[in-house]
C-alpha cells in the first residue's frame, strides 16, 4: 500500500487447509522487516497463524501443549512457572481426546459461553468420566481461551462465565 510515497507491506499466512488468511498489514517499510514482523507472529503465537476471524480451535490447538513447540509452555517456563513434560502430555492427552472432537472445528470467534457450558455438561452426563477430569478437560480448554484472549485472537475468552463441577 502506498501512502505519499511509503510502501506498507502486508502478510498472508498459509491456513492448515492450504489457503490463505486475509492480509496483514505488518506496519513495515521494508520487505526485510516486514518478513522479520511476519516470523516474529509466528514465534509469538508458537506457530498458530496468526489470523483473526476464522482460525478454528483445532488449527490454533495444534502446537498447544506440545512440550518442544508450544509457545505457552516456553512463555510460563521463561517466567519461572514449573511445567513439566509429563504435565505437558497429559493436557495435550485430555486436548485430543475430549476437547478437539467436540468442539475443534469451530472458529475461536464462535466459540460461546453456551458452547462450553454444553460441552461440559455433556462431558459430565454422557461419559465415563469423573467430576474431577471433567475439570481437568475444562482446565486444558480454560487455559488455552483465556491466551487467546491475551494475544488478541479473541475479544472474550467464553470460559469466564463457566463454573467447574463441584
């Protein structure tokens, strides 16, 4: 774009389905520091594209809770918090084994506090499981929506309006 003779670059980032997100304005003069911004998103975010409206839970989820990729993970640790591997596999367990087949599909912006209300109900009346790893499953989407809420992807993490079981 060109404004009184100053070139803005933009990005487009490679969606997980192989198309491209909207552009980005990355507010650089140069294709060097635009590139520069560019990686630096996807360092920030730990490789989720870095879109707005349509990135699904599932494409954000996808390096969350992976203990070598996750950028969560290493923002907690740089910051003293104690989070192991083991930690790491377990949330990323209860992540695909009850959070993405659920609700993956749907867009982080279309996410509702109805959402994971039904969600967790049904996690509690349809399953097997414990009051207790329901919680747990409601802790690892928990987490997740409310840094996607501090980094901007979503203007209300849905969760905040959600109890946990008794």
């Amino acid at each position: 774009t060109r404004n009184k003779h100053r070139v803005i670059y933009y990005v487009q980032f490679r969606r997980q389905d192989g198309g491209y997100g909207t552009a980005q304005s990355t507010g650089q003069s140069s294709r060097a520091a635009a590139e520069s911004w560019a990686w630096a998103e996807l360092k920030r975010t730990g490789g989720a594209v870095p879109t707005r409206g349509g990135l699904t839970l599932e494409a954000y989820a996808e390096p969350w809770w992976r203990w070598d990729r996750c950028g969560y993970i290493k923002r907690k640790i740089a910051r003293g918090s104690l989070i192991s591997p083991g930690y790491a596999a377990v949330m990323r367990g209860y992540l695909d084994r009850w959070v993405l087949p659920r609700i993956g599909p749907k867009r982080l912006s279309r996410i509702t506090t109805r959402d994971v209300e039904d969600w967790l109900m049904d996690l509690h009346e349809n399953t097997a499981l414990s009051p207790t790893t329901v919680n747990r499953c409601f802790t690892t989407l928990r987490i997740m929506l409310r840094e996607a809420e501090r980094l901007g992807y979503i203007t209300l993490d849905p969760t905040r309006r959600v109890d946990e079981l008794a």
